[in-house]
C-alpha cells in the first residue's frame, strides 16, 4: 500500500543567527568594510572576494534592507562578544517575584512574628510578598478584624516594606501585597482620614484711644 509522503521537516534558522560567507545567496549587497568603512552596493561575489582576502567572514547584518547589509567580520569572536553581552545583561537583570505568605484570622502571635520575619528575608532579597488571610465559616462575620491584622502587619514591617496594594476581599480569603523599600503611602489602621483640629476665630481686636463720652 503506498503511503502518501510527508512534508520533509526544514529547520527554521533563529532570528538571532546571522547568514554568513555562501548562505548568502542574494546577487548584491550594501558592504561595509571591517574598519566600517562604507563601499557601496558591489555584487556578492565581490563581497565574499574581499573577505577572503582579509582572512575574514562576510556576515549578514540587515537582511531586510534592499539590498541587504553585510559587513567583514570575525564571525566567530561577534558570535563571542554577544554571547557575553547578554550574559552580562541578564545577570544583572533582576527579576521580582511574589512571595506567599498564608495566615488565620486566629493565627497566634509567635506564628504571626515567624512569618513577619519571613518577609523581610524576602523584602531584603528585593522581593515582594503577598500576605493571604483565608476566612473559615463563621469568620466571614469578622472580615472587619481580618482587615486589621493585616494594616497592623503592614504598620510592624513599615521599616522594611511599603504597601503596594491595601487589603483587598476575593471571596472568602483577603490579599495585601507589600513591595521592598521605605514606605510610599501612609497607613491608617481606622481606614478613616485625619481629622483636622478646628481653630477658634481670633478674638475681635480691642478700640484703640481714650473712651467718648455719651452724648446727652
């Protein structure tokens, strides 16, 4: 029985490669000299003469461009060079993260101190934490209290955290998210404003000079 042929699977060259020397099949190119001296559009084969004869590679550089951009090059130490430009990038790119903390509406204070002294492990690697409180049963009725034990978290890690999101209810469980760094915004555990004190009027200034006398 004859099978029908599959298609023959070509492997896609990555975007970050470069064609180089004969995989560059196109009849002309815009060269750039290995000093990045510009010599104009010359055809390919001139192209790949004059790298020869330095010794060096004709590398690709813009494909898109009509013509295509190739330039004279040691393939080998640019392919070396970029590798280690990002490596150099990525190691001091530094990706945060969320770190979870889960606590009860019950939770005991020496429990309560542990996870606290979690996140600032965590805010000291420069991550931030999320602090989940879960509400069981007849813990919906308090959520009020549950709101409190996390402002009063955020108060106690204020010298090492901000908050980045107050409080906020998602079914049954409560999520406070609190980034590395001095605090951004102020914290109140009332949730109401300040009250400004109210200033009495000043007192009405007294008639200056010598009293008149009544007229009869």
């Amino acid at each position: 029985m004859h099978r029908p042929r599959r298609p023959r699977f070509i492997p896609t060259r990555p975007e970050e490669e470069h064609r180089t020397n004969r995989q560059i099949r196109v009849p002309q190119v815009r060269l750039v000299g290995s000093d990045g001296s510009q010599i104009g559009v010359v055809s390919t084969d001139d192209a790949l003469r004059r790298a020869q004869d330095e010794g060096l590679d004709l590398v690709e550089i813009a494909p898109t461009a009509k013509p295509p951009v190739c330039r004279i090059l040691d393939y080998g130490k640019f392919r070396f060079a970029k590798q280690k430009k990002e490596a150099e990038a990525k190691r001091h790119q530094h990706i945060t993260q969320v770190k979870e903390l889960r606590i009860r509406p019950g939770t005991d204070s020496h429990d309560l101190a542990r996870q606290m002294d979690r996140a600032r492990e965590f805010f000291a690697e420069g991550q931030r934490v999320k602090f989940t409180l879960r509400f069981r049963g007849r813990e919906m009725a308090h959520m009020d209290l549950g709101r409190g034990k996390l402002l009063a978290i955020a108060e106690k890690l204020s010298d090492t955290g901000w908050v980045e999101t107050e409080p906020r209810t998602e079914g049954r469980m409560m999520h406070l998210v609190m980034a590395p760094g001095q605090r951004k915004r102020t914290i109140s555990l009332t949730g109401s404003a300040p009250v400004k004190p109210e200033i009495p009027p000043a007192a009405a200034p007294a008639p200056s000079g010598p009293p008149q006398a009544d007229a009869t």
